[in-house]
C-alpha cells in the first residue's frame, strides 16, 4: 500500500505566534511533541500526538479562531487514527482558510481523513476540490489517483461479488427446478402405482369368491352328493329286490 501524504503546518505555526507567551508556550510545546512523534518512524507515538493534542487545545482555550493552530490540532487528531473528528475539523478549516493554497491543504487533509475510513467518494471530491484551489500540488494529483485506483478495485469486487450471487441463484433455481421434476415424476408415479391398485381390487370379487360363498358352495355340493347316492342306494335295493322275486318264480 503506498503510503498516503498530509499536509502540515507545522513549521508554518512558528512564524505566526500570538505575542502572549503562555499561548507560544503551548503551541511551541505541541509542535515539540508533534514532530518527536513523526521522527519515530518505527511505531506511531500516539502517546505523543495525544499530548501535542492537549497543548494546542491549551493555546486555542486563548485563542479559538486560530486557523493555523486549529490547523495543527486536526493534524494531531489524524495521527491519532480519529479520522471522523480529523475531517469534520479539516472540513471547518476549509471554508475559514483565506488563501487558496491554504484551502486546498485543508481540503487535501480532508480527503486523506476520509479515505482511511473508506468513503472513498467523499475523498476523490475532496481531492478534486482541493486541485481546484491549487491545481499543481503534486501530493493531491498522487492521492487523488491512489483513491481513484481503490475505488476501480472495488467496483471490480463488487461487480464480481454480483456475479457470484447471481450464478450462485442460477444453480440454486436449477436445483429447484430439477427436484420439482423429480417430485412430479414421483407423484406421477405413486399416482399411477395407486390406479393399478385400484384396479387391481377392482377385479378381485370377478376372480375369487368370499369365504362364505365358498362354504354355501360346497354345503350345496355335499348335499348334492347325498342325494345321488341315495338314489343309487334305492335303485340297488330296488333292482335286487326284483331279482329275488324273478328267482323264485
């Protein structure tokens, strides 16, 4: 990640001291603090950036109009990562500043405070507005263009993320509509499985006699096989009788 510049105006504040020495006391003491903290390089002091803070709160309890202190206050804020507060006193300063220059450094600040909390709209029109005061400083061209690069990534992320979304929901209705197939196929199924059962039952009483007909059937087949063999019973007792009577004639 390259890295993001912000105007100062630090060195700027020493020359244009209020004359009442408790107020150059606090201001000469927070421009102290401040630029030990920058020197370190290795880790950001914010013990330091704190403390500027407190002292040119102190100068400003004297004087709160001083754009050139409020200026460094909103610096000391930045670098304390309190983007929110940093913009909105940048943002103060902008409209306050009476040169040109002056304006875009504020503007430029701005902006850096409000890309590093990823309102990267916000910061390309602050960098925009600030080249209009002072179209030839290079440090905005420079962020200007990191945060135009940035939003460019994130339409392409976001473009992608659509994409996804939107093949992910062409599966997923696919899918669906792949098992409505599958449960019409069953349903037709089970459909016609319950129609051959039917059926089925239907033909039954054509083919098979209940238990109690079959009972009355074969009652009524018994009988009839008495009958017969009583018939044939007296038809022997009857031919036989003739046959004694014959015998003794």
């Amino acid at each position: 990640m390259k890295r993001i510049i912000l105007t100062a105006m630090i060195i700027t504040s020493f020359a244009i001291l209020a004359p009442a020495q408790n107020e150059r006391k606090f201001v000469r003491n927070g421009n102290k603090l401040f630029m030990e903290a920058v020197k370190d390089t290795t880790r950001l002091d914010t013990t330091r950036f704190s403390n500027a803070e407190t002292e040119y709160r102190k100068a400003l309890n004297k004087k709160p109009a001083d754009t050139k202190w409020n200026f460094n206050l909103a610096d000391a804020l930045y670098k304390q990562m309190r983007f929110e507060e940093a913009a909105g006193k940048f943002n103060e300063l902008a409209d306050k500043m009476e040169t040109p220059e002056e304006k875009a450094r504020a503007l430029h600040n701005m902006g850096n405070s409000q890309l590093m909390q990823q309102k990267l709209d916000e910061s390309i029109e602050a960098y925009k507005d600030a080249l209009r005061n002072n179209p030839n400083d290079l440090d905005t061209k420079y962020n200007l263009a990191y945060a135009q690069m940035l939003k460019k990534q994130q339409e392409q992320q976001q473009q992608q993320n659509q994409q996804n979304q939107d093949q992910n929901k062409d599966q997923n209705q696919d899918q669906q509509n792949q098992d409505q197939n599958q449960d019409q196929n069953q349903n037709d199924q089970n459909k016609q499985d319950q129609q051959n059962q039917d059926k089925q039952q239907q033909q039954q009483p054509q083919n098979k006699i209940s238990k109690e007909n079959a009972e009355q059937l074969l009652q009524a087949l018994q009988n009839d096989e008495r009958d017969i063999q009583e018939k044939v019973k007296k038809a022997k007792a009857a031919k036989a009788k003739r046959t004694r009577v014959e015998k003794e004639w």
